[in-house]
C-alpha cells in the first residue's frame, strides 16, 4: 500500500485534476456504503459501511483477518471493490481522480516499506523528492515532531522496530497529509515506544488532522479513538463514539461505592432509585441506580444511616469490555 501511495507521487499527477470538488459539503473525509471485496473465494469485507467525520480520530478493531487493513487499501485507492460505494473528500479512490486523493493521504503499513541501507534523513529525503517537496521540505521538523532528529544520519537498518515506526509516520506526515492510514502502528514496540506513537497520534488529531487506525489491541483505542468501529468478517458489527457504545451496551448507570464495614454497604439497596447491589461480600459494591442523580441521595442515606463511606467512584467500562460484550451478542461475557 505504502509502495503505491509514493510511487504515484505529485510530480507524476495531473495537478489540474485536484479541484475543489474534492470538498465534500458535509465534513465526511471517508464514506463506504456496502463495500465488497472478495480474494478468490475469501471474503475479505463483506458490506461495510464505514462514515468517517473530518479531524477526527476512528479506530477499526476485531481480530486478526476481520478486513481493517483491506478497509485501508481501499481508501487509498490501491484495492478497488467488487460492490458497494467508496468516496474520499468526495471521489472514488480507485477512480480516475484516485491520484488526488492519494495525494492528500499519508500511510503507515503494519511493517513499513524503508531503506535500510539509507541513512534515516535520505529514507526523508526520497519520500520529499516523491513528493515533489522541493529544497524545501520540512525534514528536521518532521523528524523532530517523532523524536528521531538525533538518529537522522544513521543507517536505518541499526534502528530498533520503535525508531523504524517513528521514521514512517515522519515520512507519512512530511508532505502534510489530510488524511493518515495507520495499521497497526505499535506492533513490536515495547510499551513506552508504544505510548510514545499514541500520545503523537493524538496531537495529529488535535492539530486537524483525520486518522483512521486499524488495531486488535483494544488499550490502543482507550482514551484515543471518537469512533469505534467493531469489526467482524469484514463487516462492521457495530460502530459509534465509545460513550455512546457504552450507554447502548450498559444502559443502567453504576458506581463503585467502598464502605469501612463490608457489611454496611448492602444499605445503599434501600434508597429509592437503587435497582440492585452487587458487593460479593467485600466492602466495595457495584450500585445500579436509574439515574446518576441519584448517587448523592445514596450517599447522603448511607452517612444518615451512621454509614463510613470511604469511596464512591463512577463505574466507566472498558473499550475490553465493550468489544467482550459486544461479541457475546451483548451480554455480559
């Protein structure tokens, strides 16, 4: 994928191609409509719809073969599909207007394409030239965006997989992409490498920037993604902001209430509103109520009732959780 994207760089476009056409009216950078596409017999999407908003970050998860990286060859345009309907800004990727829409794209493959006998600065440098960047291209600042300014004038084959993953989303970023392609993007780092990309992916997204990244690791997306979308033999069994997922999926509110005698905190069931109370015999339980206005009530009852409340924390599930349940058919797994 990363192999087309540059080797159909600006200098070989039709520049009179780009035009303002490719603004969509409604902010949508990714539109699919029940996109299909078969590998022989092997289905790998099998009707997705997929609607991914401008500056926004959107996370494809499901497990290995579930179709997000060919989801991602189809944005670009390096995979066309059999059925169904594929816009970017606008204009089918695989289209004769494709190459535009490659131009406003940056990729980062699961294992990037580099030169591992060039220098990092010349791995840059070749992608500017492709680029058609000029004298000009912000090299130093691109590197310097993913830390590897001091590492530009090594060989890129002395690197370790997390300077290899840094040096790629450079590259993907140099010519300002509007759009960025991410797959899988931390596999093979170690943890702080990891958090390292994630934290950079959210200042991308905040600076404008729209990111659709492809992962099976669900701490990937916590805290990161405004769109989840679960998928599974290559369609979408369910997509949405995390709150809202989790709203759907838990739609009884719950806290965490810790009491200083285990016994106490079955109490909290007598207060209106309560509808059960789940403790295991400790002395922290899950409290469900039918409105979150009802926690300070269950609080103030507890204290009245000579109750040592020592803590009482919102209960948020997990995108794990989330992904468990749905994939159980919306039950607790």
């Amino acid at each position: 994928m990363e192999e087309i994207l540059h080797g159909r760089a600006l200098g070989q476009l039709d520049r009179s191609s780009v035009g303002q056409h490719l603004h969509d009216a409604d902010g949508t950078a990714v539109w699919m409509h029940q996109a299909r596409r078969l590998f022989g017999d092997a289905v790998a999407l099998s009707g997705l719809d997929l609607a991914v908003e401008r500056g926004t970050v959107t996370v494809l998860l499901g497990p290995n073969g579930a179709g997000k990286t060919t989801a991602l060859r189809v944005i670009t345009g390096a995979l066309p599909v059999q059925a169904g309907e594929v816009r970017v800004f606008g204009v089918d990727p695989a289209g004769p207007e494709g190459e535009s829409v490659r131009r406003r794209c940056g990729v980062v493959a699961a294992k990037p394409s580099l030169y591992d006998r060039l220098s990092g600065r010349d791995n840059l440098r070749y992608a500017a030239e492709l680029w058609d960047l000029g004298a000009d291209a912000p090299i130093e600042e691109s590197a310097a965006r993913f830390g590897i300014v001091d590492a530009l004038e090594q060989r890129v084959g002395s690197y370790s997989t997390g300077m290899k993953t840094r040096l790629a989303l450079a590259r993907a970023v140099l010519h300002d992409p509007e759009l960025l392609l991410l797959d899988e993007p931390t596999s093979g780092l170690d943890p702080e490498s990891s958090q390292a990309v994630l934290h950079l992916i959210d200042e991308l997204a905040a600076s404008g920037k729209t990111v659709v990244m492809c992962t099976h690791l669900l701490l990937e997306a916590e805290g990161l993604a405004d769109q989840v979308v679960m998928m599974e033999e290559g369609a979408a069994a369910v997509s949405g902001a995390p709150a809202e997922l989790v709203r759907r999926y838990w739609p009884t509110p719950s806290v965490l209430i810790e009491t200083e005698d285990p016994r106490d905190v079955v109490r909290a069931g007598r207060v209106e509103g309560v509808l059960s109370v789940d403790g295991n015999g400790t002395s922290a339980a899950t409290v469900s109520v039918d409105d979150l206005a009802r926690v300070p009530d269950v609080v103030n009852a507890l204290v009245a009732d000579g109750v040592r409340v020592k803590r009482v924390v919102p209960v948020e599930p997990t995108l794990e959780q989330l992904y468990l349940r749905v994939r159980n058919g919306g039950v607790e797994p």
